[in-house]
C-alpha cells in the first residue's frame, strides 16, 4: 500500500507527449535564485510508464540532495548544519554505476551495460567497492598497473578509464561532491610495454 502511494507520487513529476515521457518538477522558491528557469523538466527516451515513474523518483532523490544545503542556507542554518550535510554518505563505485547505467543508459545498447559492469568489475577486482570520495589517484595507478600486468593494450586501459571517468564524474555532480576524480589526470604509456 505504502509503495504505492510512493510510485503515485513519482507519477505527478511525468507526463507524456508524442509517446514519449518527459519529467517536470517546480524549483522550490527558496531555491529558485540558484536555477535560471522556474521548473526542470528533462527528456527520459522511454515510452514506458514504469520506467518513466522509476527515473522520476531517482531525479527528484538527487535533486533533493542537491536543494537540502540551499534550503538550509535560506533559513540562516547553513553554518549550523553544513557538516552534517558534508557528511552525508558518497555512493561507492557500483552505487555510482547503477545511478550512470539508470541517468545515462537510457535507450543505449547492450554494449553501454557491459562496458560499465566489467570496467566497474576491473577497479572494484583491484581496490574495491569504496565510497567515490575514499578513492586516490594511488588507487587509479594500481588499476592502470594491474591492467598493463595482465597484457591488456593501453588503448583497452584507456577506453576503461574513460568510462570510470564518467561514472565518477556524473556521481561528483548529481551528490554535490567536492572532490576531484582521482582517475582523470593518470598517465597512460604512449606505446604497449
């Protein structure tokens, strides 16, 4: 009964046109300074109701972590509660994979998933499922390091770390991080060793 009424609520932010479902959300007044229109709707390329409820819900999730610091500002409670909101949880590696994989996936091949689960599975089979924001540039090394080890082209360990890049550089946005991508300045030989 509860989920229910949760999915119902998902469903007022989607409409459909032309078969396709589009997201609508009003921006909160106390927020609407730091947007340039009054409302955020996005495209979601599905004609598919379930899905179109279940993106919604992700969207308004993100966009609620994103408003909560500015509301807080708003009521003068910024300073008061800014470290607890600092300290809110950074989604491991495969919690930002599955957030990429539902944001960016959306109407793209077989091959995208793939891409994501096994260059995902590289990093995580090396150093481990960690929060995003517990991950170092040591840690992106060892990865390039294990990759060239087992006889994988440069050209192969870049395209992993291309997509890795991505996964991170989309999670550091939607959650507000304020870190750098430790995977996104690591030298890669010319040439195969």
């Amino acid at each position: 009964m509860r989920v229910d009424h949760m999915v119902d609520h998902f469903s007022t932010y989607i409409y459909q046109k032309r078969g396709f479902f589009y997201f609508s959300r009003r921006v909160p007044k106390e927020v609407q300074h730091c947007h340039s229109k009054q409302r955020i709707v996005l495209a979601l390329n599905t004609r598919s109701r379930a899905k179109a409820v279940k993106y919604a819900q992700v969207i308004c999730q993100r966009l609620d972590e994103r408003w909560l610091p500015m509301r807080l500002d708003a009521l003068g409670l910024g300073n008061v509660m800014a470290n607890d909101v600092k300290s809110l949880p950074s989604p491991t590696l495969s919690e930002a994979r599955q957030q990429y994989l539902q944001l960016k996936g959306v109407g793209k091949a077989k091959t995208f998933y793939q891409a994501a689960m096994r260059n995902v599975g590289v990093v995580v089979g090396v150093v481990g499922d960690k929060p995003i924001t517990d991950y170092s540039t040591i840690d992106a090394g060892k990865v390039r390091n294990a990759m060239i080890f087992k006889g994988l082209a440069v050209l192969s360990v870049k395209r992993t770390f291309i997509t890795i890049k991505a996964i991170i550089n989309l999670a550091i946005a939607e959650h507000g991080l304020d870190i750098r991508n430790p995977f996104s300045s690591i030298f890669m030989p010319d040439t195969d060793i």
